[in-house]
C-alpha cells in the first residue's frame, strides 16, 4: 500500500470526486480517504445548474446524465398560502447550463466516486483521519482502517473534502460558531403519487408556512414517484417526534395538503432530523491544506447551495494546488478564499433575506421586473460568483432597496 502522493484529500463526496478528477487529469497522484462506504445517505438533493459545468470540466457530467432515477430540474418553485410563483433557470442574467437534475445523494455520491476511480485515483474506503502534522516540508496524516490498523501517509498537499465531518476544522482547532441561528430539519421520502397539474415535476418546490415565515418546507421530487420532503425552522418551533412535527406543517400549507392527498408517508425511508448544521472556520487553508465545502462552511438548506459551493470550492483549489506543485507561487488567501467567499456572501444575503422575510418579499411580489428576475435567477441557479450581476456584487445593498420598492408580500 503506497503511502506518499502528491495529494491526499479527506472525503469521498462531490468535491473529494471533482477535486481528484480534476487533480488527476494534472497527473498528480491522488488518493482519497473515506471514513465510510457508499453508497451512504446524505441530505442535499436538489442540484444547481452551476454544478454541471463543474462536472462537465471534471469528466463526470455523462455518468450523472446517464443515471434514469435522477429528476430532470429547470428552476425553483415557491408557494405560501394561496400565493405560487417561480424561477426558469433557462431564464437567467448569467451564460452556463440552466439544467441540472434532482438525486438521491447516495447514487449521486456513488457515481462520482466509481467515475474517479476509473480515471486512476486511489480511493481507501474505510480508512479514518485521525491525525495531521501540517509543520514540515510535507503534511503528515495518521489513518485508521475500520479494522483498528494504523498507518501513516505523507502528501504534498491536503484537501478536506469531509463535509458534515469536518476533519480539519476538528484536528486543527479551526472551527468556530456561525453566525447563523441553530436550526432545526425533520424530513424524509415519501411515495408522493401526485397527480394534481399544478405540481411541476420539473422544480424543487419551496413552501413558507403560512403562519410561520420564518418555518419553510421543501419538497425535492425524483424521477420515480418519490419525493424528499423536510421542514425547517428553530427548534422550538420544530420540537417533537420527527413523523409528526413534518406532517402536521406540512398539511398545514394549503399546495402541499392538496398535493400531497394520496402520498404513502410509511415506506422502509425513515423519518430524520439534524440540528445545528450550519458550521464556520477560522481559516479555509493553512500550510499544505485547505478545506472544500461543507467542511469549511455550511450555510442552510434553503436555496440549495451547499452542493454547488462545494463543487466550486472544489474546481477552484484543483487549480491552485497543481500549480502550487508545479512550482508556482500561489497567494490562497487571494486566489482562494477571497473569490470562494463572494459566492458564499451572496448566498448568505439571501439566506439572512428569506428568514428576515425581505427575500420572500421580493420572491412573492406581483409583476416583477423581468431583467430583474433574470439577476435573481441566476444566482438561484448557483451563478453567485458572477460579479456581473448587481445583485452578486451588491448583494445586501440591492436586496435591500429591491424589498422596499416591493414592499410586504401578501399570500392572497
């Protein structure tokens, strides 16, 4: 068993496969540590167009094209009381694919790592980081194997592609709180059986709880009578069993109770939650490392941005650390962390917006300007490192006089 290459990156998700397709097409020797096998279950379904020419620079995108369960996906619907609207991905300020698809994770995940390791990567499944020295002329990692062996690899450079596990903010003491409230999701799959025509097969459907605006729901369908259905809002609003607290806001909503009437909620797909998921760090590189995606930070679930983060994260740091390993001199802190960090900021904009309700404001609004919805959309779509767009480069300053000039939405 080899135990030095030239990287080695932590996880074996979508931004573990990107980034070590991507490092492997630079002819680098890359191998990937995962705690886990897969498939394994993960939340985060519903894709974004941006993702795709990620996957396409990757050499991934025809797998994932290939795969019939995936549901094809063009926008974002949005309901709240008797109020629908939506955004056409294909309609957008931002040039790149308007299309992407909504999957379950664990074939998704799957998928990307069996195209990987076809390309020539060396993937460890089973294989733990618990340990790395990060002070000498290469990094140092300690692994554990599922069956308790303990062995030591050296690399030129890490990438944590860890996501929810975090393994370098953990080992590196880098993690510290987010600055957003703690929340809580229950969800789960359901047999939806829908056949009511206002339901578009074709978008993710977001729902703000009539009463409740700051409580939403999303409702993720794939491409064979299965929806992923969650709620999502602070835990004491959300206190409870799983089954019930998800039922009851859910048929609470008028779309998703006249939707959702001949849904089988009881298959062999749990009931689950997770509490606390957004996450921060102090630093998203440091000697010899840096950290992809979630496990840098995690915003929330509401506009489907933690995939595409990752996978942008992912493309942006393949680069760097073949040229760093070529000899290059490379600035992380500039080429990195500041360019990742203006997509992230937008997100967050509209992540602060749809809670303090000026985003839903302006997502509910009558007669909206068409350019303007253009700009929206795209960065819906995951174009939010388009600097172009008004609404990227100013993100809070536009939102907020946007919301004004619409003023409070009503759901009538």
């Amino acid at each position: 068993m080899d135990t030095q290459f030239d990287v080695v990156i932590i996880g074996a998700g979508p931004s573990g496969s990107v980034s070590a397709s991507l490092l492997k097409q630079k002819g680098l020797n890359v191998c990937v540590l995962e705690k886990q096998h897969f498939p394994r279950f993960v939340i985060g379904e519903s894709l974004l167009p941006h993702c795709m020419e990620i996957l396409e620079a990757a050499g991934l995108v025809d797998a994932v094209n290939a795969e019939p369960s995936f549901q094809f996906k063009n926008g974002a619907a949005f309901t709240w009381g008797n109020r629908y609207t939506y955004f056409d991905f294909t309609d957008k300020f931002t040039a790149g694919p308007g299309t992407t698809f909504q999957v379950r994770r664990g074939i998704f995940d799957k998928i990307l790592i069996d195209e990987t390791v076809k390309k020539g990567v060396e993937v460890r499944f089973g294989h733990e980081v618990t340990a790395l020295d990060n002070q000498g002329e290469s990094a140092v990692l300690q692994v554990q194997t599922e069956q308790g062996e303990n062995y030591t690899l050296t690399a030129r450079f890490v990438l944590d592609a860890s996501g929810y596990g975090r393994v370098l903010p953990r080992l590196l003491d880098l993690e510290t709180p987010s600055h957003l409230p703690a929340r809580l999701a229950h969800f789960t799959h359901i047999d939806d059986n829908i056949s009511d025509p206002d339901f578009d097969r074709n978008k993710i459907l977001i729902t703000t709880h009539p009463e409740h605006r700051n409580v939403w729901l999303w409702l993720i369908p794939f491409a064979d009578n299965r929806c992923s259905i969650g709620v999502v809002g602070l835990p004491e609003v959300l206190a409870g069993e799983s089954e019930i607290v998800l039922k009851k806001f859910a048929l609470e909503c008028p779309m998703l109770n006249r939707i959702l009437a001949n849904a089988n909620w009881q298959n062999e797909f749990p009931f689950r939650n997770i509490q606390g998921y957004s996450a921060n760090v102090k630093a998203l590189h440091g000697k010899h490392f840096a950290l992809l995606g979630n496990a840098a930070e995690f915003l929330d679930p509401v506009f489907s941005s933690g995939v595409t983060i990752a996978l942008h994260s992912a493309q942006l740091a393949a680069e760097l650390v073949a040229r760093q390993l070529n000899g290059q001199a490379v600035d992380w802190q500039q080429e990195f962390a500041n360019p990742l960090m203006v997509g992230v900021n937008a997100f967050r904009t509209y992540v602060n917006g749809w809670y303090d309700c000026s985003f839903q404001d302006v997502i509910y609004a009558r007669n909206p300007q068409p350019e303007i919805r253009q700009m929206l959309s795209s960065i819906l779509a995951g174009y939010a490192w388009d600097e172009n767009n008004p609404f990227v480069a100013k993100s809070e300053k536009r939102l907020k006089a946007l919301a004004e000039l619409c003023g409070t939405a009503t759901q009538d």
